[in-house]
C-alpha cells in the first residue's frame, strides 16, 4: 500500500463526510427557517411596537439574504455556538454535553448485548441453515425488526420491574442513591466503579439492564441478520473447503476461518447499528424516564424550543456521519482487498 | 389440472399465457415459503380489517363511557376499555385505516419519486449521478426518527404533517436501490438498440429502464412497511403524530402509559397490533424478495 494512494483515499473520504455534513446543516437551518414560530415574535411578544419589532429582526440577523443567514449560522456552528435553550437558559451545546453521558452509556451496554448474543445467533443460523436453528433466529431477527421500541419497554417494566422486581424502575438510579457520587465521567456505571462506590454501581447497573436490554434486542436482531448471510457467504467459499479436506475440526473451521472473514463486513454492520441505538434510544429514554440525549430532544420538542431540538439533531446527526466515517476507515484498514 | 397445464405449457401461444405462465411459477416458489404465506395472510387481514371497520366493531372507537372505564377485557370488551371507557378491540379496528392509510400514502409519494431520482442517476452516470446521490446519501446518513421529529416539530404536531415527515425521510433507499438496477440495465443490448433507434433519454428512462426497476422496489417497499408503520406509531406514541381522539396505535399506547402497571391492557393491546402488522409486512417482503429476486435472498 503507497502513502500517496492512502492519503488520496482519505482525502476523498474527509470531503465526502465534509459536504455531507455541510448537507446536514443545510436542513437543520431550513428546518429552522420553515418553523411557524415567529422567532422575532417570541422574542418581543406580540404587543412589541414596529419599530422593536424591526430592531430585533435585524440583532437577530433575520433581515440578511438566506444564504447569509446560514454563513452565520455555519461560523456559529463551526464556533460550537448552538444558540440557547429557552427551556433550560442554558447554552445547547452545554447541556447536550450533561446528558450525552447518559445516552452513550445505554447505547454501549445495548450493542454489547446485542453483538455478543446477535454474532453466535447469526452464526449457528448459517451453520445449520434450514433447520428450526435457522427458522428461530430468522423470527427472534423479524421480530426485532416489527416491535415497537417503547412497547416492548413498557412490557418489560411490566415485567421485569413490577411483577418480578428483578430489575430497578425508571430513571438512571434510585433516590435514595441521588448525588453520592460526583460526576467524573457522567457514565455512571464507570464513575461509581473508580470511586469504589459499589453500592451505586449495583443500583445503577440494575436501572441500566433493562433499557440496555430493549435496546440490545434491535442490535441483536440486526447483527445476527446480517452475520447470518456473511457466514453463509464465507461457507461457501473453497478456501472453507480446503480446510476441511485438511481435517481441521469443523469448530475452527467454522469459527475462526470463516467468521475471521465475515467479521470484516461485520464492523460495518455492528458501527451502523450502534448509530441506530442512538436513534432507538429517543423513545426509550421517554419510556424509562432516562436523563439522555434523546429525552432531552423529545422534552425541547415539546416545549416549542427549536434551539435545543436543532442543536440535538445536529449532534445525532454528527454522531452517526462520524461512526459511517469510522465503520468505513475500519473497513479499509482490516480489509486487504479494499485498500 | 387443465389450467394449470395451460399455464405451465413449455411452448406458450400468447404474452398473455407466458406471462400468467410466470406469474404462476412465481407464486408456486411464494407459496412454498410457510413464513412468507402468514404475512400475506396478516397483511389480508389488515386490508380486510381497514375495509370492513364499522363492521367488525364492536363499539364506537369515539363513545366515551367514564361509568366503563379501565374494564379488563371481557366477553363484552374483548380487549377491555381505556381510561375514558372506549372499547379498545373498536379502536384497534378502526386504527387499522389509519395505519394502512399512513402506509399507503408515504409508499405512493416516495416511490415514485425514489425511482425517478435512482433511474435518472443511474442510468446518466457522471457528474449528474454524484450529485444526486450525494444528496441521497446526505439524507440516509440521517437517522430518520430524529429527522422525521424534527419536521414535525417544525411543521406542527398532525397526521398529515407525520406523513409528510415520514416520506421526506424515507426516498433515500428507494433512490439507492433504483439506481444500482438502472446501473445494469443500462449497459443491456436492448437499451442501445432503443438508443439507436433514436429514442431520447427521457423516453428511455421513462420507458425502458424505470419499468424494470419496479419488483426491486416492491420488495423494498414491502420492507420498509413496518419501519413506516414504527416511525408513525412512534410519533403518534411522542404526541406528534394522529392527535386524539383518533384510535392511532400509537398514541393509544401513550394513553395506556400511566396505567401500564396496574391496567395493563390499555397499553398491551394496541402494541400487540402494531407487532403483528409490522411482522405481517416484513414476512411477506422476505418471501417477496426470495421470488422476485433470488441473487439477494441468501
């Protein structure tokens, strides 16, 4: 592999994720243009006279040509100034960074849970395709792909939380374990473990492993999906058969061999479904009242206040261009034919 | 067995024949697939369900009884009532037209317009072709809730406004998979005969390519019927969707929130028709596409 050829392939790469998130911002500053609300008029009130009325439209730069208007926007944005949150006074960018700790942690455990159990389902299906193995793992994955996600959280809490009282309700931790611990992090989980606050971690642990869970089924049904058919690609390819003939046992054959290869699509596919657990866990942290980026979204959305909710946007949206940006580099990095 | 010998005929006398010939070929390999054959029969009843509402209801979805409320379900209410004693069975059927009009509705804009922009792409390549799918690409690189949120959010919680929502974010896929089909059909014979024929490109989009990108779109849209199904409950589950009194599936779930621990079939049964529906169309869309197109199935 030449240097000059890899840097040419990532420049490539940087401009596309350039102009796809330039794309990104185009539609939150249209979206924030075709809102109904009248932002000067939420500013003044509607008794203001013209001449305020006018005063304020040109401070808040409303009186510019659109296209100037967004390169305003665009060197805000590029300044990491989202504009305030009438809901919280705060700025966005300063609140999005309180509750994304808690989004990311519920994500990690999801995907977690969801490519350890979906990779073995999906191998076992390819292995032993057109049996009951395969039948069950293909309905366990469709039905992943046709349950609402805060259904099934609000059966779960049903479930798991009131009638067998295995897992803690709703929120990030107990009451009576609020504020022992100080923030170092903001995951929780990883914050009470370096404290040595073991008590806190357990509570904590045992608020996160339901929606983690919910969360994790989506992952699992689409990982093992997906695993399933890149198995049955590799198997089918001589060098399994070379093996074979070797006499290796059909375990390595099967597990080191074959899915050595397909884990390298599978990076793509496991990057893409931890962007989708950030989108899943909007409605979950409504469900289980989870102080996240998505709860966060959904309450400023609510409240008519279309800083945060753009701001919000904006950040998923980054997120999940950049972990694409990432499942792509991985991608070309461990795969010696697409270098 | 006489028509099944006229359609299965090795040397077919007309188009006709042949192609019911196929057709038939098609739903043999369809009908052997048992899974794919429950969805068709789910996706049936839901058309059967949203036709017939007012006749399979048991009750008004809209009559409120405070004396009903919060009933288990019974012999009377087969699903029980919600918090202002509506007949929750009543409200599901009657949900069904919503649900399926939703469907409908974003299928039939998206589409076509998915097509048109993935056939165009595809079939002109060059600086056209980066253009448009740097533009679909900007869209699915999107996670489509959020983007769907905020359009509502920006256009006004509502039904219509949800559609439009949902559609605005739902063309990318369509676009992508039109466009990988227009890619090969291109390069056919048949496309540079039409061309040396004279035809002009339009008239080979419109005529020659777009037609022949049509089952992968079935397939696709059949698929993607229960994510338009989930992205609709889940606005009308956040309040920005169907606005009450309107049986939508999702918003009943919402009403059904607060009871969940102690009436729990207010929010149960409405979720049950939405899983149902939802593995009724992925069902059917995976059997679909194992007979309309074979090379992607395994």
């Amino acid at each position: 592999m030449n240097l000059a050829r890899t840097t040419r392939l990532l420049g490539r790469e940087v401009a596309a994720v350039a102009v796809t998130f330039l794309g990104l911002l185009l539609v939150t500053f249209f979206i924030g243009r075709v809102v109904p609300i009248d932002p000067v008029l939420a500013a003044v009130g509607d008794r203001a006279p013209a001449e305020v009325y006018e005063r304020v439209k040109v401070e808040l730069g409303l009186h510019l040509p659109l296209h100037e208007q967004f390169w305003i926007y665009l060197r805000k944005v590029a300044a990491g100034d989202l504009g305030q949150s009438v809901l919280t006074s705060n700025p966005v960018l300063v609140d999005i960074g309180r509750v994304f700790p808690a989004t990311l942690e519920l994500a990690t455990l999801g995907t977690i849970i969801g490519v350890s159990l979906g990779v073995p389902a999906g191998v076992l299906a390819a292995v032993h395709r057109g049996t009951w193995i395969d039948q069950a793992v293909r309905v366990v994955g469709l039905f992943g792909f046709s349950v609402p996600v805060f259904w099934l959280g609000l059966v779960g809490l049903l479930v798991f939380y009131r009638v067998l009282g295995v897992v803690g309700g709703p929120g990030r931790l107990g009451v009576a374990f609020d504020d022992i611990v100080d923030p170092i992090t903001g995951v929780i989980l990883l914050d009470a473990a370096l404290r040595g606050e073991w008590e806190v971690f357990r509570n904590a642990f045992s608020h996160l492993i339901l929606p983690a869970s919910v969360l994790g089924y989506f992952s699992l049904a689409y990982v093992s999906r997906m695993t399933r058919s890149f198995m049955l690609e590799q198997l089918r390819q001589e060098y399994v058969t070379t093996a074979r003939v070797k006499g290796l046992p059909e375990r390595r054959v099967v597990w080191r061999h074959a899915l050595g290869n397909a884990m390298v699509p599978l990076i793509t596919v496991i990057a893409l479904s931890y962007a989708n657990l950030l989108e899943g866990s909007v409605l979950t942290e409504t469900v289980f009242a989870w102080p996240g980026l998505g709860r966060y979204i959904t309450n400023s959305l609510l409240n008519a206040d279309m800083n945060a909710v753009l701001g919000g946007t904006l950040v998923v949206g980054a997120v999940f261009i950049g972990l694409n940006m990432l499942a792509d580099i991985l991608y070309r990095l461990v795969d010696p034919r697409a270098r | 067995m006489a028509a099944r010998d006229w359609l299965l005929a090795p040397t077919p006398g007309s188009r006709l024949q042949s192609r019911l010939g196929q057709a038939y070929l098609r739903w043999l390999a369809f009908r052997s697939n048992p899974l794919a054959c429950v969805g068709l029969a789910i996706v049936v009843a839901l058309l059967l369900l949203a036709l017939l509402a007012p006749l399979v209801a048991t009750h008004d979805p809209l009559a409120q009884s405070l004396a009903r409320r919060l009933r288990p379900p019974s012999a009377e209410h087969f699903f029980g009532t919600d918090a202002l004693g509506r007949d929750i069975f009543s409200r599901i059927v009657h949900g069904a037209r919503i649900t399926l009009l939703v469907v409908l509705v974003v299928v039939v804009t998206v589409g076509p317009i998915g097509l048109l922009v993935g056939a165009v792409a595809g079939y002109a390549g060059g600086a056209l072709d980066t253009v448009l799918m740097r533009v679909t690409d900007i869209f699915l690189a999107f996670p489509r809730l959020i983007l769907a949120l905020a359009f509502v959010a920006a256009l006004g919680p509502g039904i219509e406004n949800a559609v439009i929502a949902i559609a605005f974010t739902a063309w990318p896929p369509y676009a992508r998979v039109a466009r990988a089909e227009a890619m090969v059909i291109r390069n056919a014979d048949y496309i540079a005969a039409t061309r040396l024929q004279g035809a002009s490109p339009a008239r080979i989009v419109l005529r020659h390519v777009m037609p022949l990108c049509v089952p992968s779109l079935i397939v696709r849209s059949t698929l993607d019927m229960a994510g338009i199904i989930l992205t609709a409950a889940g606005l009308g589950f956040l309040g920005l969707g169907a606005q009450p009194p309107m049986p939508e599936w999702g918003a009943m779930i919402a009403t059904g929130r607060d009871y969940i621990f102690d009436q729990w079939w207010v929010a149960t049964m409405p979720g049950i028709a939405i899983c149902v529906v939802a593995l009724g169309f992925n069902l059917l869309g995976d059997g679909l596409r194992d007979v309309l197109d074979p090379k992607q199935g395994q």
